[in-house]
C-alpha cells in the first residue's frame, strides 16, 4: 500500500523544524530505527535549508515536499520555484557554496548523499529547483 503526503509552506527558517518532524511523523508507522529516523531527518533539514537558503536568497517563495510510503520505502520530493543553480555539477561537489560568507560548509548535497539509499537533483535557472531522495526503512531487520 502506498501512502502520501503533501506539504507547502513558505521558505523561512523556522519551517525546517517543522518540515523534518512532519517527515519524520510520517514515516513513523515504518517503525524505523533511531538511526533511520535521524537519517531522513537530517536529509530533509539539508535539502530544506537549500531552498531557503539559496532557492529564495533575496525573497520568502514557497517550498513543496512531496512524500510517499511504498512498501518498507520512503522516496521525498522537496521542491522550490526559486532561483535555481547555476552549475549543478559544481554545486553536488563537497565543500562547494555560494554563501561562504554566511558560514554555509557546502556540504548539503553530500550530507543527503551519505544519509540516503538515493538522492537526485534537477534544477533549471530562474524555474527552481528538485531534490529526489529515497530510503529503504528496516532493511537489515526485515
């Protein structure tokens, strides 16, 4: 059986907070371990931070997260519409970021790498941006 949720909420801090509990409430009949549950929490908080952050550098926008329960897998979809990356391939490299200044490690993309089973980004210029990640839940206990 397959199980979604929908979410929109504007791009300003306080709602990654919100955004990784509610994922992580979602995914709870799964009954995922500490570690898992703290995975995906932690992967929804970078990718949620990446839309605010450099999705919306100059503007409140809207993000979108989109998940879904299929079976022992949770895949999520968290999409903006806002400015987009220049150059995808440099961005998914470790350490690389656009906002230096501000104490961001550019480690976003790979902190959601390590933590999840997959993890894909489309974004286009000035259309926004779509992070994909995956996760299979108890694999090792099932």
């Amino acid at each position: 059986m397959k199980n979604k949720v929908k979410l929109y909420f504007s791009s300003v801090s306080e709602n990654e907070a919100f955004a990784r509990n509610t994922i992580a409430s979602f995914i709870l009949p799964l009954n995922p371990t500490l570690s898992e549950l703290s995975d995906v929490k932690t992967a929804v908080s970078e990718a949620v931070t990446n839309a605010i952050v450099h999705g919306y550098p100059d503007a409140v926008g809207e993000i979108e997260i989109l998940a879904e329960i299929d079976g022992q897998d949770i895949h999520i979809e968290i999409s903006d519409d806002g400015v987009g990356i220049d150059d995808l391939q440099k961005a998914l490299e470790p350490f690389y970021s656009t906002k230096l200044e501000n104490e961001r490690s550019g480690m976003g993309f790979t902190i959601m790498k390590t933590f999840m089973d997959s993890v894909s980004v489309n974004s286009q210029k000035n259309a926004g941006t779509k992070v994909i990640m995956s996760k299979k839940i108890n694999s090792s206990a099932r």
